[in-house]
C-alpha cells in the first residue's frame, strides 16, 4: 500500500514523493524529480511504479 508522504521510483527511473492518495492502489498525485533536476507535480498510475523505498533508522553512537 503506497501512503502520502511515501517516496517512490517510476518505471522511467525517476524518483518521486506521494503528495496524495486520489484512489487507493490506482492513482497518486505526486512529485516527480526528473534526472535534469526539474520538479513537476504529475498524475501518476499504480502501474507506473516499479518501487517504494523503506526508511531505515540507524542510532548513532552516544558522545562520552
């Protein structure tokens, strides 16, 4: 399930963020970074999507 907020990669490569949810699983609105470095607000389709990236959280080490 893609959620608002989430960042995803099109099928063309392009990386984009989720800015709304229009029909859960079919439509997004999102911003698209394109590989020129332009940014456009773009319809996008479930089938455009190759991947959604996941956040990990690293600790970093206590400072004495």
């Amino acid at each position: 399930m893609i959620n608002e907020g989430d960042k995803i990669k099109l099928r063309t490569g392009e990386i984009a963020l989720i800015s709304e949810v229009l029909a859960e699983n079919k439509a997004y609105v999102a911003e698209v970074f394109s590989k020129s470095g332009d940014v456009s607000i773009e319809q996008i389709l479930q089938k455009e999507i190759a991947s959604v990236f996941v956040e990990t959280e690293h600790p970093l080490p206590q400072a004495i």
